[in-house]
C-alpha cells in the first residue's frame, strides 16, 4: 500500500470536515421537510464520524482513496437477504441522509438522477424498501421512476 504524506492526509481532514458540517447542515433542513424526525436525531445525524475512530477513515473514504463500504448489511444470514428491518424513522432519516447528500454535492435536493442509479442496487428489508418509498413518494418521487 502507497504511504500518504502528512500534508495529503491534513487536506483530506480538512476538505472532510467542511463537507461533513455541511452535510450535516442539510440533512438537517432535509429531514424538517420530511417531517416527522426528531430534531435530536437530526442533530445527532453522523456525529460518529467527528471521533478518533471513524474521521480519518472518512476523509480518506470521501475525500482520498474512496473504497467500497457494505454498509450495515447482516453477514450470518440470520436476517431477509442478508439485511434486518430498520424501524421507518431510521429510514426516514436514511432518505434525509440522501437528501443532505446530494444538496452538499450537487447543489439541489434533488436526487432523481442518483435515485435511479442506486435505489436499484440498495440492499434493503422488504418492509424498509416499501417504507422507503414511502418517503420518497411523500417527497413527489415517482416510485415506477427510480427503482
């Protein structure tokens, strides 16, 4: 593996903490115009990432040599395709997640284009999915179109 410069490794932490506050931002206004997330969750939205553990393997993720993480998918086949129900205000949040995303990348809340690319490739409980486009039809998202 290449050793990274302390230089490149403080511009990735650097470049990584202006996006996540950001991100952070508008998962915030995403998730009022979704309604019905509280506001502490919200507001509590990634704040794993600001510790020892997780922000440098972040800012190399988005902001250096990106990997391929798998998210929180079940690996003991204990749950439906490998993946567990989540409640719906977590997928709520999910979208909101999408929603800051693609504000803080693109400049617009709107995520057809990457809807349409992804939504077809998320592993998700069936009841999650349907939950999800819930959330996405109550944001005037054809379901038909994106998935």
């Amino acid at each position: 593996m290449e050793t990274v410069g302390q230089d490149v490794m403080d511009e990735w932490c650097n470049d990584f903490f202006e996006s996540l506050h950001l991100h952070k931002k508008y998962v915030m206004e995403a998730g009022i115009m979704i309604g019905g997330i509280p506001r502490r969750m919200l507001f509590d939205h990634d704040a794993s990432k600001f510790t020892f553990d997780e922000y440098p393997h972040y800012a190399r993720q988005f902001h250096g040599d990106n990997g391929d993480p798998d998210g929180y998918v079940a690996r003991d086949g204990s749950y439906t395709d490998g993946v567990m129900r989540m409640p719906t205000i977590y997928v709520a949040e999910m979208v909101a997640d999408w929603m800051g995303a693609s504000k803080a990348y693109t400049g617009s809340y709107d995520m057809t284009n990457w809807l349409k690319v992804n939504v077809p490739k998320i592993k998700l409980h069936n009841d999650s999915r349907a939950d999800m486009f819930t959330v996405l039809k109550s944001l005037n998202y054809d379901p038909w179109e994106v998935s």
